[in-house]
C-alpha cells in the first residue's frame, strides 16, 4: 500500500447524514482522527471548506466510484475508502449511523477503521484488531490493538512529543457527545466529574435515599441529595456482570432492587450481588427490547418501561407484564417519546430527560407542568455552573 510523504494532514467532512447534529459528527470525526495521531507522528487538522488531503462523504448506491464500490442498501457494505494518496473515505448514506447509542452503526468506529485505509493501513488478521474487516459494532471499550500500532507505526514512526498515550476508545465512543464548547479557543481541561452535564447519558434512577444514579458507558456517577457528584466510577466492581452502556435502570421502591435493562435481557441485583436467574430473557416476558426509559411509579407501585410512543407496566414478582398493556403514551400528557430516563423526586414529581431537556411530570394531574434544560436548571442534578464550564479530554 501507499503511504503520505508529509506528517501533518487535512481532513474535511464534506457531507453527513441530516439527523445527526453536525458537531456531533465532527467530533466523532476529530476522535477517530485522534485514534491513529495519538499513536504516531501523524498530526491531522480539519478544514471546513476547500480542498483537503482527506475527504469524507457520503453516497447512496452508485457515485462514480465504478460499480464495485457501488453501496448496497441497508446493511451490507458500510463504507469504503482509498489508499494514499487519493484520500477518500465514503459512507453508505442507507446506513442507520448513529453516534451514541446501541441502536443503529457506531459512526465513530466505522470511521477510525476508514481512516486507517486512507493513512495505508490494510486489513488486518487479527480480530480484535481496528483494522479487521468485520464491524466492531458499539459498547466495546476499544483500545486500538498493537497490531494497528505497529503497522500505523511501521509507517510513519512513533509520535515524537514522547506522548504516544494510548487513549481508549472508550472515552471517545463514551464522551464524543460533548458540547460545542470544544471547538471554543480555551479548551481548559476540566475535572471527569461532572461529564455528564455536557453530553448525554444511557439511564438515570435514584434510590430511597434521593441519591441519583447516571449511567454512560462502562461508568456511572452518584450525585448526592446536596447535589455533590462523584467522580465517575466503573460499573463493574459495583454490579459485576452489568454491560456498557445500558438501555435502561430503574430503582425499586418496593424491593429495594436495582434493575437494568439492555437489549432484550434484564439484571436485577440486590445491593451488588446478581440475583439467581439473571440476567434473563426479559423480551420473552413480554416486556420492550431496548427500552428508552424504566421508572418505579409509585402511585402504580410497579415499574414502567416506555418504549416509543407505549408504555408497559410490569410486576416485580413474578417479573412479569401487567395484563392490558402497552398502552399508548398519552395517558403521559405532554410526554414526548424517546426519553433516556426517569426518577422521582421528594415533591413527588417525575422528572423524564432527553438530550439536554428535562420534563416534570405532575403524578396527581397525570400531566407535564414543567420543561426546560436540566444541566443549568436543575440544581440537584449536581452541574452547578455546567453553563460556564468547557471539557476537553
């Protein structure tokens, strides 16, 4: 394969699915550039507009490219790209790409994989390797394998500011959800604690204590009821056996029981330990794969899965569907489909989040009395002065 006679390369993206917001994608582009850069003495910077060494774009079926790198429809073939010095990187535009959830492909490891074509890397035989033919898929915590190291190395040498850190790619695939702020000129590094205020996350509960419990990948943060967040901890030493990046979790008031909820398969734990039978099928009970949101509610004193525009109601014991359900989300009054998750507060209040927004859900009026951004305005959501704050990683 070809190799660039130069160490310091452009990037732009020239075009990207219109759902996903373009910082987003800008990010997770920045990130699988790092990926490699981290590693070498490759330097990457990105240019907007104009011409530049590396081009990413995405087509529907043919484009020119002759009829073998015609894209197939759905599935299939992902994406393409060339060797140097031609640098380009083509995406399947019939593709459901997605950046920070299990559903759909994970542009950022798609990415990283084409960009290592378009720096002269080949396939590679080793499967845990970035460089194998085969689509990592989310929720792997990826570090590249020291068979991308080496030949990334091989070729253009190792990085000369004696920073060859190995950055996994989980931070990126976790965290490439940032604000817009990175990209502003004072890129201070801020303290992991308080992550979560600038992105978005997997699931949300609290326990009877009115502690909060947020999830993001293979961690999670507890934020007390003063509002004080923790620093982010790992999953596993807490709920051993619990994957990456959750659907969702709720705490039982009636148990005293975390539940979690991924795919189609449940966990319950009793404090950390991981109750006989578990995890199980929860899909074959009846209740939603892939759940957006699950809630103790107590005025029901079951759990509610909503999944879409339906909501499920389900016994704890046995675990099981209430009879006559789903139902339709509207018995939610002003309940917008797709939450992330739910908890209830002292007030009584359900509070439901999504993205950056919060809905408050009044139990006695069956409706939303309340709507706004929860990172600035919820106080003991622990991001006091979220709004001022940058992160950079």
């Amino acid at each position: 394969g070809g190799r660039w006679y130069k160490r310091h390369l452009t990037y732009r993206v020239v075009n990207w699915p219109s759902y996903l917001p373009q910082h987003e994608v800008r990010l997770a582009v920045r990130a699988a550039f790092e990926l490699w850069s981290n590693v070498s003495s490759l330097l990457f910077r990105e240019v907007q507009e104009g011409p530049a060494d590396i081009r990413l774009a995405f087509f529907h079926g043919d484009h020119n490219d002759g009829l073998d790198n015609a894209f197939d429809g759905p599935g299939g073939a992902l994406a393409h790209a060339f060797l140097p010095r031609r640098g380009e990187a083509h995406f399947d535009s019939d593709e459901r790409w997605s950046l920070h959830s299990g559903k759909g492909r994970n542009l950022f490891i798609v990415v990283a994989h084409e960009v290592g074509h378009t720096l002269g890397l080949q396939h590679s035989p080793v499967k845990s390797a970035m460089m194998s033919p085969f689509y990592k898929g989310h929720n792997k915590d990826f570090f590249l394998d020291d068979d991308d190291i080496l030949a990334i190395q091989g070729l253009y040498g190792r990085p000369s500011r004696n920073s060859g850190i190995q950055l996994s790619a989980e931070v990126f695939t976790h965290f490439q959800d940032w604000s817009t702020d990175l990209y502003g000129r004072d890129r201070q590094k801020r303290s992991l604690s308080t992550y979560y205020c600038h992105s978005f996350f997997d699931a949300i509960t609290a326990d009877g204590d009115h502690n909060l419990y947020i999830f993001k990948g293979s961690h999670y943060w507890v934020v007390t009821a003063s509002g004080n967040a923790s620093d982010p901890q790992p999953l596993q030493p807490r709920w051993p056996g619990l994957p990456a990046s959750i659907d969702a979790c709720a705490w039982s008031q009636l148990s005293g029981k975390f539940y979690f909820f991924k795919g189609g398969r449940c966990w319950r734990y009793a404090g950390s330990e991981l109750e006989a039978g578990f995890p199980r099928k929860c899909s074959a009970l009846g209740l939603p794969r892939y759940p957006d949101t699950a809630l103790y509610f107590q005025q029901l004193r079951r759990l509610v899965l909503f999944k879409g525009h339906k909501y499920f109601v389900v016994d704890e014991e046995p675990l099981g569907l209430e009879p006559y359900y789903p139902r339709s989300l509207r018995d939610w009054a002003g309940l917008p489909p797709g939450t992330a998750g739910a908890l209830t507060r002292p007030s009584g209040s359900v509070y439901f989040f999504r993205d950056e927004h919060y809905w408050e859900f009044h139990p006695a009026k069956l409706q939303v009395v309340a709507t706004g951004k929860w990172a600035t305005e919820l106080a003991w959501m622990g991001c006091g002065d979220a709004s001022s704050q940058q992160v950079i990683f």
